[in-house]
C-alpha cells in the first residue's frame, strides 16, 4: 500500500531552519525520482525540489544555496528529507512530497506539513 507522511514543519523567524522529513511506503518509490512540492494560498502546487534514485539533485532557482534535499531507504520505505535554511515569508506554504511520476498521473497525496515564516 502506497502511503504519503509528511513532518516537520512549524513556525519560523525569516532566516531561521527548517527539516522536513517524508516516508514514503510503498516499493514503487525505490525507483522513482522524488520531490519536495509547496502549495501556498490561491498558487498552484509546485515543485521545489527532486532527487533522482541516484541522488542527482534539482531545484527551483529562489530556493538553490538555501533548500537541500536528500533521501534514504529502508526496507520497504523511502525517506525523504529538506533541509531548508535562511527561510523567507515567501517560503511559505504547505509541503508536500511525492515521487515525480505519480504527481503528473494524479497520484494520492499525503496531508503535507505547514511551514509558515514570519517576517
């Protein structure tokens, strides 16, 4: 069974750290390229940052030098993580994650986590 658990978030002073953490169970994530994605208020979902199977990373241009995302595995679940630093109001939103493929098909969601950064 495929499951989504997003943690991690809070509340957080502009310039202040945040580590989200995702478990992602289910054996089709092991393969896939997986994502850290942010949906604030009235924007579309978007995709912040991916990390191959082989650990290449992307990110969107405003959060390269301050996101970093990684991953890891075990048995049957994969573990995402964002280490996000020298938040701005901007950063806003809530976070998800999800592997690439499933986003683009309409794959379920987990509930995501809330990050909020205060000015």
């Amino acid at each position: 069974q495929v499951q989504l658990v997003e943690s991690g978030g809070g509340l957080v002073q502009a310039g202040g750290s945040l580590r989200l953490s995702c478990a992602a169970s289910g054996s089709i994530f092991s393969v896939e390229t997986m994502g850290w994605y942010r949906q604030s208020l009235g924007k579309q979902r978007e995709l912040v940052a991916s990390i191959s199977r082989g650990s290449d990373t992307s990110y969107l241009d405003c959060v390269k030098g301050r996101f970093t995302i990684s991953r890891d595995k075990a048995e049957n679940t994969v573990y995402l993580y964002l280490q996000m630093d020298n938040l701005k109001p901007e950063d806003t939103a809530v976070y998800f994650c999800n592997s690439l493929a499933r986003a683009v098909v309409g794959g379920a969601w987990g509930q995501g986590t809330q990050v909020t950064v205060s000015s």
